[in-house]
C-alpha cells in the first residue's frame, strides 16, 4: 500500500527557510547584503512570495518565484536605507507558500530582521601563564596506561571532531531528498522499494538539513 501525502491545509504547511533571522550593522558594508535560503523538500513544485514590514528598507531579488521538487533558491535581501534612525528597530519579512498554480496559502515562515550600530569585535582577555613548582615523585611510583588509571563510571574522554560528522550528516539529507517520493510516478523507478521516502521522511530530512546547515556556518 501506497504511503499518501498528507492533505494541504491552508497554512498548515512547513516552510523551511535558513536562516530564520537578519542582523545587519551600520559601520560594516558586507553585511548589507544577506541571503535567505528557501527549500522544497516535497514532491510538486511550490510558489513563493516575500513580504515585508518595511518594504521601504531593504530590496529584494526575485521576492516571487517558484521551486522545482527537493530544490532550493536563494532569495538576496538587502538593505538600502542604513541610518541612525532605523537602528535598533525589528522588521519582518513573510514568505507565503502556495503550491504551483493555485493562489491559496499552505504555509508561511517569518524572518526577523535588526539594524545594529556596530559588529562587536571585543577582543579576549589576554591570558598569563605562570610556572607551576616542580612535584617529586614518590619512590616506587611508576607512569601507567590511561586505561589503568579510568575511574570507573566516568566515561574517558573523546577527541572532539564534529566536522568531519556533520558534514557526512549534511550529505546523507541531502541524498536522501534526492530519493524518489512515494508517489506512483515515482515507483517506476529502477531504486528497490525501500529507498523511496515517504513525506514525513523527507520533511525530517529538510528539517536535520538545515541544522546542519546554520551548525556548518557558524563554524
């Protein structure tokens, strides 16, 4: 039996957008350009539009446009009104949702939006080491293994490599947006059964996807 997707509800569907907010800052010309990246994880096409709070402010490329099945779009928010005055204040931007061809709105994400006087560049304290005072070793003490010397119930430590994991998590979303769904066009396919996901799987997909995503650039 065939897994159906569930029913579109008007605004019930999950938009998946990264990041999900916008600092820019007065004094650093780089950051007046941001990109806004908006992902179709599903398996039909869906429309898109932005709106904004203060559409006086900033400038958007293509605020509409549509998505093609498990793509994304990178969608360039800029902000063209930077002054003392606008510091400070929160603006949002909307982007509706609506599957291609039809005008109703499935779904709908906001992105908060800040103008900021300066980037903090607080340089860390600077550190002084000293000299710690020799220790004789006691007669008969000899040096053994860090396996001997394990405190049970304390679990030893790991080295810390992160990198190299959420990268490998990052490709296997990714691979696994690219599958086939579980509709029957798609089950003419030459996969096994097994590697078509259903929608849930692909939407858990997007959603870890997108982790690893904010976890890479923050890196």
């Amino acid at each position: 039996m065939l897994n159906t997707p569930p029913p579109l509800i008007d605004g019930k569907l999950p938009v998946f957008v990264f990041p999900t907010s916008l600092t820019f800052y007065s004094d650093d010309q780089s950051s007046h350009k941001q990109v806004v990246t908006l992902y179709n994880p599903y398996d039909f096409a869906i429309r898109f539009k932005v709106l904004c709070t203060a559409p006086r402010k900033y400038s958007v490329v293509d605020s509409e446009g549509t998505i093609k099945p498990r793509c994304c779009v990178d969608i360039v928010v800029r902000h063209t009104d930077i002054c003392i005055n606008h510091e400070g204040i929160r603006d949002k931007f909307r982007i509706h949702v609506s599957e291609h061809g039809q005008k109703k709105v499935l779904g709908r994400k906001d992105v908060l939006s800040v103008l900021l006087p300066t980037r903090e560049k607080t340089p860390p304290p600077e550190e002084h080491f000293e000299s710690l005072p020799p220790m004789s070793m006691s007669p008969g003490h000899s040096q053994q293994p860090l396996v001997h010397r394990h405190t049970p119930g304390r679990p030893l430590p790991v080295a810390s490599g992160p990198g190299v994991l959420v990268v490998c998590i990052g490709m296997v979303c990714i691979a696994a947006l690219m599958l086939p769904g579980p509709t029957q066009g798609e089950k003419n396919t030459s996969l096994p059964e097994y590697l078509h996901l259903s929608l849930h799987q692909k939407l858990i997909a997007a959603y870890i996807l997108g982790l690893v995503t904010m976890v890479i650039l923050r890196a």
